[in-house]
C-alpha cells in the first residue's frame, strides 16, 4: 500500500467516537444498557404493519422523489400547519433526510462555511437548576456570527426551553440576521408541567429557521433513520443541493410507511390514543421510576422536563476508580467503564457532549436512558438494589 494514501485532513481527529467506545463495552449479554439513546420497547403496532404491507408493493422498492416521497412530505406539511401561521409547501419547504443527523450534516454544508461563528447555548449550570443565560448568550454574538445550533427538549439533560427564553434566541438572531438550526427531535417527549415551543413560529423567525425532526424519536424506530427539515424555500433550497449531490434519496418503503402511520396519527392528535400523546405519559412513569432508583443510591438527578435520558453526578458515590488504566481520562469516562466492568450496568458519560473548556465541569455526570422494558429496568434495578445493600 502506498505511503501517499493517507486521510483526508477534513476528518482528523473524528475516528475517536464515544457511541462506537462505550457501545462496544455494553455489548456484553450481562450488562443492561442504559447508555445510547436506543428504545428496546416495540414500535406502535400500525407502524410495523405499515412497513410490512408496503415492501409487497413493487413500485414502492424503487427510486422515489429525492427531497422526500411525495406522501410523506405532504403528511409532514399537513401536520406542521397546524402548529405555523403560514401554509407550508410540502416540495420546497421540506427536505427529508438520512436522520436528523443528516438534516443537520445539509444545513451545516449547505448553509455555513469553515471560520463562519456557531455559538453554543448560553447557559448557567448547577446541581439542581440549568437556565438559559441571556447576558452569556449575547456575549458570543457579533456581526460576524453566521449560525446557532438550538436543541429543545434539550439532550442530554431534558431541558424545554421556555417561551421567555426562546425569545431572548430569537431576539439576537433578529438582531444579528442569525441562522438558527433547531433540533426538535423530542419535540413530542414533553412531560407534566412543561411546553414545546417552535422558535420558527415567533416573529421574524420563519425566515431565518431550520426546523429538524425525526422518525426514530417520533415512532420509537432510530433503525429507520429517516428525518426532515421543514424552513423556507430560500434556505431549503441549500439543503437540497447537498442531498442531491451525496445521499441523493432515502428509503422508499421506509418513507410510504412513516407517511401512513403519520396520517393515523393526525387524524387523532386529540385522542389519548394517539402516539404523540400516549408515548410520552407511558415514559413519564418511567422518568420517575429512574429518578427513584438514582435516588435509592443517595444520587441526586436532575429531572428532565423532556426526552429519554437522565443525568445525576456519580461522584457522591466515591467509587474506586484505582484499576481505571487510563488516568487522562475525565472521571465520567472512568466511571462508566468501572460500573459497565463491574455493576454490569452502562451509561454514557456526560463530558462526551462538551468541548475541551467545559469538560471539568461536567466530569462528574453520567447520562441513563429510560426508554426502556420494564423488563430491562427490572434487571437495571435489580442492580442498584445490589449496590445499595452494599454501600450500607
């Protein structure tokens, strides 16, 4: 093999990954995994049936439109106009994508150039409290400021952001003429008490949004891997450039299945039936039974008001992290291998999700995901239990 062939400079440094690290340690038959946000409770029934009806259809194993089959986007346009002002053009205003990761990958390739400025989410962090913080914000916008990548219910800690909040977003956005990026994938993993917002629906907003969505989050199937952007023609235009030059299309049977169960779903959006509210009271019931088991180990987690997963500091546990090899690794890295090796129970550490500034201050936290079997959280509670006896 050739010295020459090397790789290309655009990836170097992306060949470490966590999900592929800490994927690997969970695969063992004996751990229970809480870690990757995978759901291992069965899809709705209509939604298998769907898919399994489809791939019988011959047309439908073929090539479709490559911005999103047509059925698909125009349930997707049918559904979103009931939460927009404004009409929203299922071909020029809805892009759908390999995931939302690849929503994201066309807004960023299509929409902001290397030395462009993303600022992250201005925030103030303590144990029991996560607020956006206005004056923080501002601080990390500038004329030169080209985008800012918004994610509500917030990953990993489930924060929903409030509609005072959501403004002051959108009030610098205005002011700086920023695009903004939002992932609303959990947009129906909403609990007691709390509300979703779409920052494109406030003023000024529409014109300058992203909006992504996902049908893994929506339908509990992240194996299918079909999401969309919906925004105005002018950016999604962009969008469509890049999918048109890389991916080019998605799943055919995949998008005609989502497009029905979608359709089952918006003629009922009012019953308790329906799945956008139905699956988020049954995770409710498993929110709490994972903070009462956190708890039972005299952690204290913070609460999600959104989403599947729940992070807690794990250093009131004061483990012993001495057989750990790697000592430049944060303490959240150790800790989950310590207790995958040893409690055979996963997680995901928290400092994962942060840059090399912010990595001291989030070491202490692990992320549980509890879209789970009672099943698997039986045999994850089990565990604590196990632990707890032996604590005490």
């Amino acid at each position: 093999m050739s010295l020459k062939i090397i790789n290309a400079k655009r990836i170097e440094g992306l060949d470490s990954n966590v999900w592929i690290e800490f994927t690997k340690l969970a695969a063992d038959p004996s751990v229970v995994n809480l870690g990757q946000g995978l759901p291992d409770i069965s899809p709705p029934i209509y939604v298998k049936e769907k898919l399994s009806e489809i791939a019988a259809i011959d047309s439908l194993n073929q090539y479709t439109r490559g911005f999103g089959h047509p059925s698909l986007v125009k349930a997707l346009a049918c559904l979103y106009e009931k939460f927009y002002q404004n009409q929203i053009n299922p071909n020029k205003e809805i892009l759908v994508t390999v995931g939302a990761y690849g929503s994201l990958f066309n807004a960023i390739q299509g929409l902001i150039d290397e030395g462009d400025e993303k600022p992250v989410d201005g925030k103030k962090w303590s144990s029991s409290d996560w607020t956006l913080d206005p004056q923080e914000l501002a601080s990390k916008f500038n004329s030169k400021t080209k985008a800012i990548i918004l994610n509500t219910p917030h990953n990993p800690i489930g924060k929903v952001y409030t509609k005072e909040e959501l403004q002051v977003i959108a009030d610098l956005c205005i002011k700086y003429d920023t695009l903004c990026i939002s992932d609303e994938v959990y947009e129906w993993l909403v609990y007691t008490g709390n509300k979703h917002l779409k920052i494109a629906t406030f003023p000024g907003m529409w014109e300058r949004t992203i909006t992504i969505g996902s049908a893994g989050k929506t339908f509990s199937v992240t194996g299918w891997k079909l999401g969309w952007s919906i925004g105005p023609h002018h950016l999604i235009k962009h969008l469509q450039t890049v999918q048109q030059n890389t991916i080019y299309t998605c799943a055919t049977p995949l998008q005609e299945a989502l497009a029905q169960a979608f359709w089952i779903d918006i003629k009922r959006m009012d019953d308790p039936e329906c799945y956008f509210n139905s699956l988020p009271k049954e995770l409710e019931v498993k929110r709490d039974r994972m903070v009462h088991l956190l708890e039972s180990l005299g952690l204290k987690p913070i609460v999600p008001d959104g989403g599947y997963f729940i992070i807690a500091d794990v250093s009131l546990l004061d483990a012993d992290l001495s057989d750990m090899k790697d000592s430049n690794e944060p303490y959240d890295y150790k800790f989950v291998k310590w207790m995958t090796k040893n409690k055979k129970l996963s997680a995901i550490p928290v400092s994962a999700f942060c840059n090399a500034e912010t990595k001291l201050q989030f070491e202490k936290f692990v992320r549980f995901c509890f879209i789970k079997k009672d099943s698997t959280l039986d045999a994850a509670e089990e565990i604590i239990k196990a632990w707890t006896r032996q604590k005490s």
